[in-house]
C-alpha cells in the first residue's frame, strides 16, 4: 500500500497545515485521498482476514494461483483499487475538514478508522475519519447531513467521533494520551460498523 500512502500523505499535509482546503483540491490531490479512504475499508484486521481465508480457498480449489511474496497490492485487491464506481461515488461527494481545537478530548482513531453510513448514494451519506487530535476531514453528500453535524458544538462531535471509533474497534484504539482510559475501556469492540464489503 505504499504508493496508495505516499500520494495520500501530499494531500493529508495540505489539509493539515490548511494551505489547501478539501474542498478546493485539484483532482491529482482528491483521487489520491479517495483511493487511500477507499483502500481503508479493506485494510481492517477483520476485513484482511476474511480476504486472507477467500484467496487460500480459491488457491486451494484451483481458482487463483497464490502470488509470491512479496506481492504487488494490485496482484490480490485488483477490483478494490480500481474501483470506477466507489472512487466515482468519492469524488462526488461535497469534502470539508473541521479542527476542534475547543473540545474538552482529542480525538481517537482505531484500526478501523471511518466512520460512515451504510451505502455511501443515500441522501444523508457521509464519512468522517479522524486525520490528527483535533482534526477530522468530512465527506458529506447533501447540505443538510452538514448542517447537522456543523451545529454540533466541539465537545459532542468529539465524544460522538470517538464513541464509534472506540466501538468499532477490532484490536487496537490509538490515543494522544491516556485521559480517556476509562472512556476506551467501557466501549471497546461493542459493535461492528457497515463496510461497502458487507
């Protein structure tokens, strides 16, 4: 996932040091960041497990043939790397990042960092994914799923954020520190969250 990574770091650094807003990318910045949030539905443990117990089945049966190590990415997840229709869905989507630098907590992530409705041509879809302590970037299709969120104050988008993401953890929350020990340890793993994987 290397090239997937280094060409969606350009577009995190901008966003980050908001010398380039999301929502003004050129097109080389927004393909490179809807590959890299299209890649992060696949790369949970649970999600490379089940892919993992697929490809020794087709091996197994003769379907496929079992690549080398090392492989290339695009010798195992051809279709979800080059997805027409979900990076299509992606760039259409309305992209916004928000600092909540007022909020009583710093935001977690986890190792299956999106949090995001299930089937992303709904009206009310969107995806929010934690891309610092006090920065989220937010993909939204319609005005009203953002001016519901935007109401919010700082510290409910911040404990709503890390509610799912605490959830929906598989095995690992990663935290700037441990204030929110307690808050982790109440919520770990409690529910799994929708995938475009099913």
């Amino acid at each position: 996932m290397a090239p997937v990574d280094s060409r969606a770091s350009l577009a995190l650094t901008e966003m980050l040091d908001e010398s380039w807003p999301a929502e003004d990318f050129p097109v080389r910045f927004k393909v490179a960041w809807s590959q890299f949030i299209y890649s992060l539905t696949f790369r949970a443990p649970n999600v490379i497990a089940r892919l993992q117990t697929t490809m020794d089945e087709q091996v197994a049966a003769g379907a496929i043939r079992r690549p080398e190590v090392p492989f290339r990415p695009a010798e195992v997840f051809p279709s979800m790397l080059a997805s027409k229709t979900v990076m299509k869905v992606l760039l259409s989507m309305n992209w916004k990042t928000s600092r909540l630098d007022e909020a009583k907590h710093r935001l977690l992530t986890c190792d299956r960092s999106i949090i995001m409705t299930n089937g992303l041509e709904r009206p009310d879809a969107h995806i929010v994914l934690p891309i610092s302590p006090r920065t989220f970037f937010l993909a939204y299709r319609s005005d009203d799923v953002f001016d519901r969120i935007a109401w919010l104050s700082q510290d409910v988008l911040a404990t709503s954020i890390n509610d799912a993401m605490v959830r929906q953890a598989i095995d690992f929350v990663y935290a700037y520190d441990d204030s929110q020990s307690r808050f982790i340890q109440n919520r770990f793993g409690e529910r799994l969250r929708s995938s475009p994987l099913g």
